[in-house]
C-alpha cells in the first residue's frame, strides 16, 4: 500500500472515527454532569427569552458598539482567518468533490486561481494570529500547548494543501499524501483540543443568550 | 462557625477543600462553559480592572484559571488522559492563595465580560461558582467572612450600636415618616439595605415615604430586615441560603405577595435570581426591585411626580440591577417622568461600567488601592457627559461614589433615585 492510497483509506477510515467517537464522546460528556433546574421566576415569556438565545447566536459575531473599539483590530483578525478557511475548505473544487461524495451531494466552487489567492491570504493572517497570540500579553499568558498544537495543525493543513496545489516541494502524490495525512491528523486532534470550539460556539451563545433573555437581560 | 473562628486550614486541607466546593459546582452548564474558552483574551476588553491596569492578571477568564484546570483534571470528558500525560497540573496551594487577589479584590462579579465573550460564555457565572470554592479553601477574605458569619447567626453584618430595628423606628421619628413594622396579611414586605440605616437613612425615610403615598400595604419584618446577602458576597453558599431564608420566612409569615428589595444591586441577584434555587423551590411571592415596583405603579398611573427642578443629571446603571437584573426601562421612565436632564454616560443601560464597590469589594481593605484606580474609569465617565448630578439606584454604588468623592475630593455627590422620586410625588388633589 502507497502512502496516499494508506492516507485517503485506511488513514482517513481511522481518523474520521476517532473524530467521530471523540466529538460524540466531548459532548456526550455533558449530559452525564447534573442539570439544575432554575426555580427563579423568568421575567419574560418562554418565546422571548428563546429568541433572545437565538439573536445572541447570531449578534455576537459582531462586537457590541460599547466594546468594538477595544476588540474590533483583533475580532476582525480572527473571523477573517476562519472566513478564508471555510472559503478554502467548502468552495475548492476538489474539497466539494471528496465530501460530496460523503453527502451525496455537490454545490459549486471558486476558480482555483481564487482559491489560491484567498488561501494566500489566510495563510497570513494565520500568522498574524499567531504572531498576536505571543505578543499580547493576555493572550499570551492564557495560551497553552493546546492552542499553539491547534494552530500548527490547522496551519501544516493548509500549507500541505497549497504546495499540493501548487505543486510545490514534489510530486504530486506525495504532495497530495502528505496533505491528506494533514487532515487525518487534524481530524484525530480535533476532539481533544480547543478546535472542539467549532461544535461548542453556537451552543454556548445561544444559552447565554436565553439565559439572560430570561432575566429580560442585555445580552 | 461564630465570625471570629475563621479556620486556619493546611494548605493540603486548603486545596481538598476548593477541590470539593468547586466539584460539587460542577453541571453540566459550567462544564460546558469552562470547555468553551478559546483564550482569545478578549473578556479583559470588557473589564475595569484590566482596562484601568492593562496588567493581564486581571483578564476575566484567568481568574478561574485554577478552577478550569481542576476540572478538567478532575472531572472533564478527558481527564483520565490530562491525569496520565500530566497536561493539567494539581492546583497548589500557593496558586489558590494567590486567586483570592483575583477573584474577591478585583472582580466585582458586575457581568460586563460576559457580554463581549464571542463565545458567550458567562464567565462572571463562573466567578461566583470559584468564590464558593474559594470559600470552601477558608480563602474568603475576612471582612466578607465575618460579616457573612455573623448576618448567618444574628441577621446583621456586624454589631450595631442599637439594633438596626430601633435605627430604622429612630428614623421614621426623625423624618417623621410611618414605619409599618411586624404587621401580618400585607402585600409587600420591605426590607432595607444596612449601608441605608448606616449612611443614607434619608434612604430609608424616602421608601417609606413612597409606600404611604402609594398607600401600599406593607411591614419591616424585624426578623428579616436586612437586604443585603454576605454569604453571596463571601461565597458561603450555605450561609447565602440561611440569610436569604431569613427573609424567605418572614415574607411567609405576613403572607406578601411581593418582596420589596430597596435599592442595592447584589441584595436583588442574591433574592430576585438566586433564593429560589438555595429554597428550592419556586418562592410564593414575587421578587421586586424598588425601581421596578415604582416603574410599574408608575405604568399604571398609580405615581404621579412632578418635574425635578435638579439640573443636568448622568445615570448610573447598578450592574446586578440592570445588566444581571433587566431593570434598564424602570429608572429612565421614572426620570422621564420627573422631565430629569439625563445625559447618558457613554457605557450605559447593559453596557454600564461597575462602580467599582459591587461584589463586596468595598468591604475588603486591601482592594481599596485597586478599587480606586477602577473607579477613576467611571469618573472620567460621568465627569465627561458634563452632568452636575450623579443619580443611582443602588445604595452600595452610592457609598462607593461617595467615597470616590472623599478620596480624589470629586466635585460630585451621588443622589438616589428614590429619594429623588419621593421628593417630587404629586400628593393626590395637587397638580404638578
């Protein structure tokens, strides 16, 4: 067995698995932990405070004016780079081909040429993420092993996927082996890592939102 | 446990005892809030004391750091592996010592951070959940501890001269105001916060004086006076219980339908959001901040004021009532009403920056350096709307201003809201 046919088959098998356990088993986790109930009376209607979940979901992506002028550099940093991502992950050709065959169905995609230049682009901002996170010093004091593995993973993906893409540093196969190993091995430290945020994000905002809603609250 | 008998514990003694306080906090909903932090750093942003210092010690979220690594050592879906690898270290005592700093002298549990978390995690939730931890380790700091033992044993924060019940008789006499006292079968219960019969028994006089006017029927209950809770203040979640149980039982007693809490921020989050749950059962009457009783006797026609000849005038929004609380309509419909000149801070309603004092900081002695350079955030504040009048809603936010105001000798007074109500009601046959 070659190594792209090992990274697309058994590898991938084996990682989407582990992925798959492991994000089921992260949240499964909870439900295990006890549930209190709020005896406190709710000072708005059931309907409200669920919509009031439900518009926290979506207005937190965008700072409050109190706050944007404090958060607006770095918060602008970090959608921009998850923007590139999902632009690079859900509208390259090839990607929609793989995982349309996962869900059976395609959608369209952006010229390659486009890709490139927004995966350019993610790329620094990528950096400049991590060149933020070592120099400021909140940031810096709050980070750990896991957030620097999460960023050099997600970052050996993307790199991987653009020599691939460029043909850069080998042969093809090997180019497109070594990225698709990238991705196994970013499907099998997902579930144990802050990249979990990606299932958590929603969820979080839109308790906190009916939370406070409840209280008839800003949220 | 009598006020001066804090125990003295070893630090081992110290750590199971956080450990465990912590752990038997610990649902699903704080899990789920600890696992979601990205530790993008962008809770400081948010909080006075980071903004005041920018010393990152003082991010929102690292102030459970202990707490957040306890669980997922202990308790978290991958603990067994953060055990093996040694990726979660133990939580030392050295470490717990040094969160006291954190968690009681610079947070004021005011909830602005939990508002800017793009993740929306509470983190001011929390906070509260690692003082009760905290208090478990005999970490508390003393002030708040033994002003929460001896409210838990007496009813009152700390001895008084005379007992606050012939303080607040005292004060009627003086104002010349009726203080209906220990009646059954009303509809309101009042209580009253201590910082008022200390310091603003004007205060006091005004809340009377707006019950008769509405012709309210209402007691003091001298069992339960006291509004304000030491035991949420210090993270004696037991003790919370018994004061608020104290109040619980005396509003049962004379059968209210409502709870009256005067005007404190943390007295109404300890009775309004968090009694029912330490009762354990939904309570049989309504809880009601002043404010919002007079909005809604105001909605209703029932209170009539006339125009405030005060000047230009600036609100503070009091965090556990307007941010925590959703108390943010009341107090403007009630300035409104009275045509006040309101002259919003830029931070305002939801947004507001804490005084500073709130969360028992106020008490503690070795915050009150921190605590002043925070307050001058809100000072530079109010003093920026040009307002010649500082109105709150909150007794605690009023000493804490009043003291600002003694220490950089600031050319503001803080006024009450009530009192400014009960100054200007339209006696029935008057015009306005």
């Amino acid at each position: 067995m070659d190594l792209l046919t090992f990274a697309r088959g058994m590898g991938l098998k084996a990682a989407i698995a582990i992925f798959c356990l492991g994000v089921t088993w992260r949240i499964v986790a909870f439900a295990l932990l006890k549930i209190r109930r709020d005896f406190a009376a709710p000072r708005e209607s059931i309907l409200k405070y669920l919509s009031g979940g439900l518009i926290t979901t979506m207005a937190r992506s965008w700072p409050h004016r109190e706050f944007i002028g404090r958060t607006g550099p770095g918060e602008a940093l970090g959608y921009s780079y998850h923007l590139g991502l999902f632009a690079v992950v859900l509208l390259f050709t090839p990607h929609i081909l793989l995982l349309g065959s996962l869900f059976g169905f395609t959608w369209p995609g952006l010229p390659s040429s486009i890709i490139t230049i927004i995966s350019v682009l993610t790329l620094t901002l990528f950096l400049a993420v991590l060149f933020r996170r070592v120099t400021n010093p909140v940031m810096r004091m709050l980070s750990n092993f896991d957030d620097y593995f999460s960023w050099f993973i997600t970052m050996l993906v993307m790199v991987t996927g653009l020599a691939a893409t460029a043909h850069v540093g080998g042969p093809y196969e090997t180019l497109l082996a070594i990225h698709i190993l990238a991705v196994d091995a970013l499907l099998i430290w997902f579930p144990f890592g802050k990249l979990m945020h990606a299932f958590y994000i929603f969820p979080s905002r839109a308790i906190n939102g009916a939370l406070l809603g409840r209280k008839g609250a800003t949220s | 446990m009598t006020e001066s008998s804090m125990p003295t514990r070893t630090p081992e003694a110290r750590v199971a005892g956080a450990m465990k306080g912590f752990a038997q906090e610990i649902g699903a909903l704080s899990a789920f809030r600890m696992e979601s932090c990205i530790h993008c750093g962008i809770c400081a942003e948010a909080c006075h004391y980071y903004i005041a210092t920018e010393d990152p010690q003082y991010t929102p979220i690292w102030k459970v750091e202990p707490f957040k690594q306890a669980y997922k050592r202990e308790a978290s879906a991958l603990a067994p592996l953060y055990r093996l690898f040694g990726f979660k270290r133990e939580v030392t005592a050295d470490q717990l010592a040094h969160w006291q700093h954190l968690l009681f002298d610079s947070c004021n549990m005011c909830g602005r951070c939990s508002l800017i978390c793009p993740m929306g995690i509470d983190i001011a939730a929390l906070i509260e959940q690692s003082r009760h931890a905290m208090f478990e380790a005999g970490l508390a700091p003393q002030e708040l501890y033994d002003k929460a033992a001896h409210q838990q044993l007496t009813g009152q924060p700390e001895a008084s001269a005379e007992p606050y019940r012939d303080q607040l008789i005292a004060i009627g006499l003086k104002f010349d105001v009726p203080i209906p006292l220990d009646e059954t079968d009303v509809d309101i219960m009042l209580c009253v916060p201590r910082t008022d019969i200390e310091h603003y028994p004007t205060a006091v006089a005004a809340l009377a004086r707006v019950m008769q006017h509405l012709g309210s029927s209402c007691t003091f209950r001298s069992d339960g006076l006291i509004a304000e809770n030491y035991g949420y203040y210090a993270g004696g979640k037991e003790w919370q219980r018994d004061i608020s149980l104290r109040l619980i039982d005396q509003a049962i007693a004379c059968h209210a339908k409502i709870l009256l809490v005067p005007e404190c921020g943390h007295a109404y989050t300890a009775l309004r959001w968090e009694a029912a749950d330490l009762y354990g059962a939904k309570l049989p009457f309504k809880v009601s901040s002043v404010t919002e009783f007079l909005g809604e006797e105001l909605e209703a026609g029932r209170l009539t004021l006339k125009e405030s000849t005060q000047g230009t005038t600036t609100f503070h929004d009091p965090c556990q009532l307007v941010r925590k609380g959703g108390v943010n309509e009341a107090p403007r419909a009630l300035m409104k009403a009275m045509n006040v000149d309101l002259h919003e801070l830029d931070n305002h309603g939801g947004f507001s920056f804490c005084c500073g004092g709130g969360g028992g900081v106020l008490d503690i002695k070795q915050a009150a350096p921190l605590r002043y350079r925070t307050v001058e955030v809100k000072l530079r504040e109010i003093d920026a709307t040009g307002a010649q009048t500082l109105l709150t809603s909150c007794s605690d936010c009023r000493r804490t201003f009043d003291d600002a105001q003694a220490h950089f000798s600031w050319d503001k007074r803080p006024q009450s809201l009530l009192e400014l109500v009960a100054n200007n009601l339209i006696e029935s046959g008057a015009t306005p």
